[in-house]
C-alpha cells in the first residue's frame, strides 16, 4: 500500500514491523476502520500512541464545557476521529505534532482516505497553495478526523 520508497527514509527500518501497543489498540475500540487501517501504516515509519478514540457524549459535552472542544457532536462520539502523539510523547515539542501530522495526512492520501488534521482545519496547506498552518484558528495537534 504505502510506497516502498518511503522504506529507505526510515528509522524504524531494522526488519522489525512497529506496531501500535496494546494500550494504543484498546483506545482504538469503536474507531472506523479506516482510521485504525490508517494508525497502522503510520506506526510502521513513525512511532505513535494513541490518546483518544470513541468518546461518550458525555466526555464531550465536559471537554465543550471546558473549552477542549468546539464541537457538541465531535466526531470522536461517532468513532470518526483519532487524538495521537508521537511516542514518547513530548508537550513541548511542538515541531514533532507538525511532523507527524504532515506525515499522517500524507499516508492517508496514499490510501485514498479524506482526513481532516486539527493543526490546519481548513486545509490550506494541502488544497489551497497557501502553504501555512498559522492561521489555525484553534489548534488541535492531536486530533485527526475522516472528512466522509
Ligand atoms: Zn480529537
């Protein structure tokens, strides 16, 4: 599926496949398939953990009130979103959210899967020649979601 150009550019590459752990898996109970078939790929060339899948409504409805979310009926409550972090995960590292988040979005286009990252909303930096992800109104570096 993913090019096997992309081998070469490895540091995983040492004949052992990275998996998600098995914590990352049990967070990944109730998330669409494509999701999961996603996180899978990626954790072959970029380690990851998983923070959160399926949400309750009432989870969510306590993040909306805590100003975490900006959505009543996130995707996450339908299964259709993901929140992960470059393992092991460093809060400071900004650059390394960016990384991976460009790195996930281009795995997903290689499996035809539309994805939405919550570190450049409207995409512009795909779709639209801006190249930017600073006008990210509200950045949720984590969060990745399927757009269908
Ligand atoms: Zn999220």
């Amino acid at each position: 599926m993913v090019d096997a150009r992309f081998d070469s550019f490895c540091i995983n590459n040492n004949n052992i496949m990275p998996r998600l752990g098995k914590r990352s898996k049990s967070r990944l109970k109730g998330v669409d398939h494509r999701l999961v078939h996603l996180l899978e790929e990626v954790v072959k060339y970029f380690d990851i953990t998983v923070i959160e899948g399926l949400r309750s409504q009432e989870r969510q409805n306590e993040l909306v009130k805590q100003g975490k979310s900006k959505t009543k009926f996130g995707k996450h409550v339908k299964g259709h979103a993901v929140d992960i972090a470059p393992y092991p995960i460093d809060w400071n590292a900004r650059d390394d959210f960016h990384y991976l988040g460009g790195f996930v979005l281009g795995i997903a286009n290689r499996l035809g899967y539309k994805v939405r990252w919550g570190g450049d909303w409207n995409a512009s930096s795909l779709y639209k020649g801006k190249r930017t992800t600073k006008d990210n109104s509200f950045d949720d570096l984590v969060h990745f979601e399927l757009l269908d």
